[in-house]
C-alpha cells in the first residue's frame, strides 16, 4: 500500500477544502485497487497517478494490492464496493476472466463502469539469454517437436498474458506449456531461475534484463515493431493475423456517479503531456487517458474475442 505524500500547493488545497465543505467528491481518501501483486507494470503509472491527483483533488490516493485468482479477487472487491471513493486498476484480464469463469462475482459491463485506458502497450515474449531457445522460429520448431514441453511462465490463470499464450498456440497450432504465478515479478524470477522456458510479459517487466543480456526477446505482439527493440521480430511476422494489446485500465465502482468520473478524467487530462507519457514512453507504452468510452468499446470487443479463443484451445470455464 503507498499513499501520495508530496506536498500539496496551496490554491489547489484552498480550493479542495472550499469543495469538501460542499460535500463534493472526494471527501476522504481514494483507494486504488490493484487486482496484481506489486511489481507489475501498473504500479508506475498507478503511483504517479495517485500522485498528481491528491495534488489536484486535494485527498489521499491510495495504490493497494488485492491479489488472487488471476485478478478476480481484486476485481470482485471493487465491484462490491457501495462507496464513491474506491477504483479499479486493472490490466486488460478484466477482458480475459469471463473466459475463465462461469460465476465472476460481477458483470464487467455494469458493476464496474469505465474511467479511462491507461496505457496501451506490447507483450513479450522472453527467454533466458543462455537457453536454448535462439529466436521466435526456434521456439516454434521445438514447441512441434515436443508438445506441451515449451513452458511459458505468466502473472496468472486468466490473466491476458495468458490468453496471449493461448492465443500463439491455437493461432501457430502448437501445444505450449502454461505456468502461472502469483504476479509479473515472480513469473520473471521464474524464468532467470530456469525453472521455465519463457515468459509472456508487458515490455516493461523485461526491457532492463533484455538491454542488460540476461533476456533474449523473441518477438513482441503487436502487429508493428517496437521502437525501443526495433531488432525483434513481432510473432504476425511468423503468426499471421496474431495481434495483443497489453493494456491497463482504471474502474470505477457501480455507486460511481458520472460526474466523478468526468471530474476524475479533468483532473488526469494534464498528464498525458507531462512527465508520466515520457516515462511510459521510455518504456515502450502508450499513455491514453482519453476518457470512458475507448475503454468501454474495448471491453466490449475483447471479451467475446477471448471467449473464442478460450473455446478454441480447449478451455472450459470453472
């Protein structure tokens, strides 16, 4: 759990002050809640967010990890909340989990209305730099070879990461191993232990092992090269018609009126020039920010997209 502790400016707490005497939004602290252990790629632009808006809105943001069940656990909380001052940052699994579950706790279209995409950004997929696994055709030749052998580590059962790995077995007519853990950060440790073969992983997670030599990247899962590893293949140059994108997303409980949510998307709108859109930048994602209906539309798209996918290899919902 972190709280934003820089110090607030002055006319801003004035006017926040003034707005909690009226008893406007918010009058008492905001938790964001993270559905993922600490250490994923969240936790940057879940941080500098609580930041800058307890400076704007002149209350304490909170980053707190719920995490379980492939993010189910964190998602079910938010959705039962009966207050206005608790959020949802979530990864793109919110698109991913009905695939998974006959019974989520929640309806993702109405329990949990949408604030904001975060961020936009490709997949990995890593290996150890010393494996034997050379380049994306290696891996592909050997995941025919021996079936179900080629494991890939991931934060979760569910998780998009998952369903990414998922999606490269029905779409290249493989067998793949699936390994979760319980984050992203333990999958990685995974992986440098040699205890799997590879991870599927937002670029953030890995980019410092990769530039370091620990890593090898294999291909990313956007249809277009990264900038940041232009050398890297994308898995569509082997894979036709294969494309990810790893995106996190901020909720809102279903108590949420609209007019938080408008104030919530004003109080955010200055960071996507700032400080956070280059640092995310630098680290291969996109900063969206861009309201609730692109991340509205993309939950609708996705989820009957992953549905498919879960038919397709196999998967039977719990």
């Amino acid at each position: 759990m972190r709280i934003a502790r820089r110090p607030l400016l002055a006319a801003p707490f004035i006017l926040a002050g003034a707005a909690r005497a009226q008893g406007s939004w918010p009058n008492r602290p905001v938790r964001f809640i993270s559905p993922f252990a600490p250490g994923g790629p969240q936790d940057l632009p879940g941080r500098f967010i609580c930041d800058h808006l307890a400076q704007q809105l002149g209350q304490p943001f909170i980053l707190e990890s719920r995490a379980g069940a492939g993010g189910a656990v964190g998602m079910q909380y938010v959705a039962g909340a009966t207050d206005q001052h608790t959020l949802l940052l979530t990864s793109s699994a919110i698109a991913t989990l009905p695939s998974m579950r006959r019974e989520l706790g929640f309806d993702p279209f109405t329990d949990l209305p949408a604030v904001s995409l975060v961020t936009e950004s490709p997949l990995t997929i890593t290996t150890r730099a010393n494996g034997g696994l050379a380049d994306f055709p290696a891996l592909l030749a050997k995941a025919k070879a021996e079936p179900g052998k080629v494991s890939f580590a991931t934060s979760g059962i569910g998780s998009a990461t998952h369903f990414a790995g998922e999606l490269l077995a029905v779409k290249a007519g493989v067998r793949l191993l699936h390994v979760p853990y319980r984050g992203a950060s333990v999958a990685l440790n995974a992986l440098l232990a040699g205890d799997v073969d590879l991870v599927i992983g937002d670029i953030s997670i890995v980019l410092e092992q990769i530039r370091a030599g620990t890593l090898r990247a294999l291909a990313t899962s956007l249809p277009a090269r990264t900038t940041l590893l232009p050398q890297v293949p994308t898995v569509a140059e082997f894979v036709p018609d294969y494309a990810v994108p790893f995106w996190i997303g901020l909720f809102a409980a279903r108590a949420t009126p609209p007019a938080v949510l408008a104030q919530l998307n004003t109080a955010m709108a200055p960071l996507r020039q700032g400080e956070l859109a280059q640092r995310m930048a630098a680290l291969g994602a996109t900063l969206r920010l861009d309201g609730p209906a692109p991340l509205a539309a993309r939950l609708r798209q996705e989820v009957p997209q992953w549905q498919q996918v879960a038919a397709a290899a196999g998967i039977v919902p719990e």
